[in-house]
C-alpha cells in the first residue's frame, strides 16, 4: 500500500488531522502553489459544538458531518487520504501512516485531542466518551436501549439504574449534554415512555473543580449551574469520581451512584503520535510548540490546534485553551507563516485573539462572554444559535440545521429515536482492517530498523 | 425480565414484527376496544422500497425509518415492546420472547423475511444483504472505504477488486441497487475520486433466471435491461452463483469475478420461529396459511405479509408475490375478520387486488404496470416518486424526502458520503445483550421442560 501521490513540482504540505486547525491551513494554502495532502482517520469534518445535539437524538449525524471529497471537490491540489499517522521522522522529513510512507517539505499536525480516562482501566472499558460524531451516535443507541430495557425490569432499582445518567465533567460539553438530555427527560419520556416514572430518570453531572464552565467566569458559571438545577439537574461539585463497578460509580467520599448510562466527558489528552518521545509532550500530553507553532528541534513540523501546547506566550503562561477559535487562528497563522517562510521572510508568532465563548444549556438557555460583556438567557441563546449556524459548513447543512432547529423549537417531538447500527459489512471491514493493521505494524519496524 | 403490561379487561392482540402487515393492523384496530402489543426487534418501522437509497449514501436513514413510540404516541391502547420472538404456544395461548413471556388473545404473526443464502456458508458470512436500513448502512460503509482503499493499491488488479460491485439477485432490490450504483460511478466518482479510474469499478448484476423482474410482464424486463446497459451495468442472465472465495464470485460455468463488494438479494426465508415444526412451512419457508391467514392447527394465530403463505387461492396456486401491497391488504383484511369474529360473523377469505409494481432504475427511468398498462421511462419514473412519496409516513419525513429527492434531481452532488460507526457504547451494549440472551436460553429451555 502507498499514498499514490505523484509529488510533482510543487513543494507538498502534509496536514495529520481534519479539524477545525487542519481544515484552516488546507482551506487558507490551497490555492498556493503547494501540493496539500490532508490525512484524517475518517472521511469527514466534524463540527463539535453540535456532537451533544447527536447523543440526544435531536439531529442528524450528517448535519454537522462533512465529507473532505466534497469540500475539496474543487481544489486540484488537495489530495485526501483516509489514514492513521503512525510515527515521524523528521530527519528524512518522512512519515509512516497506515496506508504507508509519504515524505513532506512541510509538516502540520493538527490531529487534536482524544479522550482522557486518567489510566482508570475499568472506566475507560465503560464510560462512554463524546467527542466524535461516531461516538455520540454510539450514545444515543445506549441511551435508547437502556430506557428500551427500563420497562421490562422487574424492580424499580433495576429501572432506577437503566435510567440514571452520570455524566463526569463539568466542561461546556457536560453541561451541555446535561441540558439536552434533562429537556429529553420532561418532553420526549412522557409521551413516548408512558409507562416510566420520569422521575426515576436522575441526571447527575458531577464536577471534580468547585464550578462548572471553569474556562468561563464565575458568573457564568453561577448562571449555567441555577439554569440546570432548575432543570432537575442534579449538579455534583467538588466530587471526585474514583471508579465504575457493578454498574455503579464511585466517588471519593464513598457514596456511589448506580447507572449504565456512564458519560465521561472529564478530560482529553492529545493525540498520541507513535513515536515521538515524552520531552516533546506538556500538559495534557499536548506537543510542545514555539509561538510559531514549530515542533521543538523538529525541522519544518508544526503544531496547531487542540494537540499543541504553545510555550512562551506570557498572556498564556500554561498554553492556550482548547477551543475552536484558537485552533482556527492557529491554522490562519500558520497559513501565512508558511507563505511568509518561502518568501524567505520571518514568521510571526501567534497571538490569540478571544473572541469571547459561549454555552447553551437548553431552549432559551445559554450563557455567553464578549471581553466585558457577559449574557445569559433568551439573548445569549439566540447568539449561540446565529453563532454556530454561521460556521456550520455547507449550504445544505446550514438550511438542514436551521429546519432542524426551526421544527424543534416549536414541535419538541422530534422523529429521530432510532437505534441504527451499521450491520454485516462492518464487521468483514473491520477483520481487515485488522489483518491490515498487523502488516502496517510489520512495515513500520521494518522501517524502524532501516 | 418481562413485558410489564397489565392486561385489564381488554382482549390482547400480540403483533410480531412491525412493518407493513403488522403495523396496518396495529393501525386499523388501536381504537377498538383491543390491548394492542406491538413487538418488534428494532425500536422502529422501516420503508424496504427505498432502502437501495440509503445503500448508495443518496438518502438519510431516518428519512425512512420512523420509531414506533412515536407513531402509536396517541394510541393509549398500543404497547410497544423492543423483542424477539422464540417460541410459540398455542395451547397455553402463550409466547416466550427475549424479554419474557407474554399471553394472547389472538396473536399476529408478521415477522417478514430474511435473507436466504441457501446453504452457502462462504456466501452467508462474505456477502452483504440489504433487507434492512442497518445492512444499507453498512453496506454504504463498505462501498466508500472501498473506495479510499482503492487509491492506496499497488497494482490495477488490487484496484478492481474493490472497485468492482457484484449484485447477485435480478428481483427489484437488485435491479434498483444496480442502477443507483451505476449513477454513483458515473456521477460521484469522477468528481470525489479524480485518482481513480471509474473504467476499472465494474457493476455486474447477476440473474439465475432468464430475465430481470421475473415478477413483472417480459416487456417491463427487456425494458429494465436496456436501461440497465445503457448505463453500463453487466446484466449476466442464466447464471448461478456458487460459491465466494479469496475475494471471488464463482459461477456454476466455472468463471469467477473478483470484487470485495459482493450484495446479495437473491432471495428470502420466512422468518424462524423458533419450535415451530417443519410441517408449517411451504416454499421459501413461509408458515402455511388458510384463506384467513389462520396459522393450520393452531386456535387464534394468524401471520400475514412475507412470512406466511396463503394455500387455497386459485388466483394464486404458489401463494402471492411477497410485496408491500399484498402485506397491507393482508393486514386490512385480518383487521377486519378479527372484528367480525368478536361479533360472530363469519371471517372472510382474503383476496389480493393488485394495484400494480413498478421499480425503478434511475434518474427519468422506470418500469410501472396497472393491469393492461404498461409504462417505462420518465413517466413511469414520476409515478414511482408520486406513488413512493405518498406512501412514506409522517409530514416531515414526506417534506425531508421531497427536499432530497428536489435536491438531488438539480444537483448529483449529495453530501452524505460519510462512514459513520457508532463506537464504543455499542460494544458494551452488544455484550450485554450476548449475556441476556444466555439467560433468556435457559429461561426457554424451562419453558419448554414444563
């Protein structure tokens, strides 16, 4: 297996990741005289903001999904390619992917973060992560199933535990999940499960800091928690989660809360490249960049995005925050440090530029900052939706969405509780995937060896 | 575990399997005085005639998927349970599903079909079905990772055999998966994939018998198949498929074809329940019914749709088409016998009035019938979009359908070409189904030693 890319003239950019960060650089250079390889793990751009909206069953996967062929349908000199970065040789200015070598003249990892369960065995084997499109609709299934399962308990404790939902993790995905999944509670159980109790649906988001949202201010956070609480949220602050046994989670105190609804959205580490040694990794295993977003000791390699850690940056003495924004100005930067390098002038560091950040918690509820600025309620919702329906991709998607939401504003009754599950051709892909990943192994120690 | 339904003073009517048959009788009887269990292994209906759709990523899955708890959300007297039927006890006027057991007054079998791969067990474990919006979607995985892989071959030979598509079937699924497949080489490929040659993806549709659409007039086949050639599709009539090995159709004439994307629609089994003896079952494995759909020997058991097959009609000596036209009317008339049975009317025979087939082969083609009319062609095409867009339930899914299809007609170029898998809370849920369904094995086996 090989890349087949002719490298032509043109000096070639490869970009390890199609996110927010990768998708600038690529969208901001194609046009540049360089040849682009993009190599992303799946075949799409995802828009995170909206992955809870998926877990809760309350839009559709390929809403805020994007196929790279498509967005790239035009551009001659951007080639993608559905693969797996497995190690960097900087030396001979070469990668190994899963689908074999490609050698660059520029380097971009962008290929963000993955979730963090903090080398708990049994919670990482159980909790269910959402970070990806892939794995909310995984969640939305379990949600599904579970109150499936529900009625046909024989107890009330048994029912409890099938219906309880725990999520860990009291960030603007936590909060969000908690919200959509609190507003499925008091809408779709009542007339869709008439033979539950809802009120043996507890919702408990549980926070290890002393407020939610820590990236945004206090009163933020105070609005967000009283939005909740009024909801029925049962908001755990202060409150370490230490284990899942039984079906049950347990916290430091000693108290443990049964529920095989476990959402573990605590943490995230970034992604992890094969070979590249613990002095290149900081906090949160993010890859440590100058402000130019240069790979330390790495000859033309960057890092952009939620996977790197910007060191020197005195208004950002611990690194950036891991937000859409960073890693879009990232990308743009980068864009024109790259330009700037083969013009043979000097690159400019990196300057993050807040644009403010915002969470919504629910129909009407939401909380937003713009510098000294800070909203909460029917305007900052209202904001929240014009916010993200503009960087939504794609005419289509942005009508889609809209209606979307247009039909769920006034029509709470939503048609998409479907349990879907990919069948039969999956699990022949999946065996060669396998055998495959066995001969990509094989080639990459060889490759070590050389 | 049990179904946790009271059964009041109303009769029970327990309905196996939800789609059409089952749900036109749910439908015609959920206001008349009947305790209505609607049982179903997926949580929703499903529309079979445009499954090929979602097969080639030209529509979403829950355009035409539609849960049942949504559509009996009115209905007080209708119980949906999620769960499989094992056995059936007519003396005791019992059944045992996967979630306990459950007494009738009158039971409806209407499980439908699955797909039959006679005997082949290469074949049953490689090919790719396509009965189900789950198999669609794995199947529309398969074919664009087949795709990505394709770019990354050696060697033009490794290329074909995952470009090609072998169709096994020449019935309508087989016919309409062939020519919207045959539409995506022509339309999507060259655009998303300029690395790859579209001449090397060959789509062969395969027949054992000596025309396409056996079911319809000999003109409306040697129409299909000339559209079909047109658009470059492989017709192979008269041929048998034997055997799948290393990655090879074989045929009885000793020839083979190399494909990874092996779709097999070649035929249908009723499907299993689980003690029901071999001498209820006709041709395809169908459970024999008299004229009223009456299960032979057994008190109050009825089956309609695919699964049964009807013995006595002169009309039809083999027993009927299993079409969509036939399992509603079968339900429309089981209805009503059950309502003149509670009053002490005499049941009456059911009689198929056919209202037509068509089937469709693309863009502007199709083949329709009305008794003496024959159409193919633009107008037939119209009817068929009119006759299918009518059918399908729920505004909103009419409108979402509508936009598609409008969308589609004026621009080739869908945005759905994502390979979605729902991750990791699927595995945990798999699990602990495997485990349930050990218990539920020994609970049968007590059942059935009382």
């Amino acid at each position: 297996m090989s890349l087949n890319i002719e490298k032509g003239d043109k000096k070639r950019i490869v970009i390890v990741g199609g996110g927010f960060a990768g998708l600038k650089v690529a969208n901001k250079l194609k046009k540049s005289g360089f040849q682009i390889v993009l190599i992303d793990r799946n075949n799409y751009h995802q828009f995170p903001p909206l992955i809870y909206q998926v877990a809760s069953a309350g839009m559709e996967p390929s809403s805020i999904s994007f196929p790279f062929r498509k967005i790239f349908q035009h551009s001659k000199n951007v080639y993608f390619r559905m693969a797996e970065l497995r190690a960097v040789y900087p030396d001979k200015k070469l990668i190994q992917t899963s689908i074999g070598k490609v050698d660059y003249d520029y380097l971009v990892l962008a290929a963000g973060t993955t979730t963090n369960f903090y080398g708990n065995k049994n919670v990482e084997s159980e909790a269910m992560p959402m970070k990806t499109v892939s794995e909310a609709m995984g969640l939305q299934n379990a949600i599904l199933a579970n109150l499936e399962r529900a009625i046909t308990c024989a107890t009330k404790l048994e029912q409890q535990e099938l219906l309880n939902v725990v999520i860990v993790g009291g960030g603007a995905t936590g909060v969000e999940v908690a919200g959509v999944l609190s507003e499925m509670k008091h809408t779709v159980l009542p007339h869709d499960y008439p033979d539950l109790d809802p009120s043996l649906m507890n919702i408990y988001l549980i926070e290890a800091g002393n407020r939610l949202l820590a990236g945004m201010s206090p009163e933020s956070s105070a609005a967000v928690e009283r939005f909740l609480r009024k909801m029925g949220v049962n908001v755990l602050l202060n409150k370490m989660v230490t284990d899942y046994q039984d079906h049950k989670v347990m916290l430091a105190d000693g108290s443990n809360i049964a529920t095989r609804t476990f959402i573990w959205v605590s943490g995230v580490a970034g992604s992890h490249v094969g070979n590249l040694g613990t002095e290149h990794l900081g906090r949160g295993f993010r890859i440590k960049v100058d402000r130019f977003n240069q790979v330390e000791g790495m000859d033309s390699v960057f890092c952009i995005g939620d996977q790197c850690l910007v060191c020197g940056d005195e208004d950002y003495p611990n690194g950036h925050p891991q937000l859409a924004q960073v890693a879009i100005q990232q990308g743009k930067n980068l864009a024109r440090n790259i330009r700037r390098l083969e013009k043979g002038k000097e690159m400019r560091p990196f300057k993050y530029k807040n644009l403010g950040s915002m969470a919504t918690v629910g129909r009407n509820k939401a909380v937003a900052e713009f510098s000294k600025v800070k909203m909460s309620g029917f305007v900052a919702w209202v904001m929240w939706l014009v916010v993200h329906l503009r960087s939504i991709l794609g005419v289509r998607n942005k009508v889609v969405v809209m209606l979307n939401w247009v039909w769920n504003y006034f029509n709470y009754n939503q048609s998409l509780r479907m349990i879907f599950y990919p069948k039969k051709a999956h699990e022949i892909q999946e065996r060669e995937a396998r055998e495959a990943v066995t001969h990509w192994g094989e080639d990459l120690m060889k490759e070590e060896k050389e």
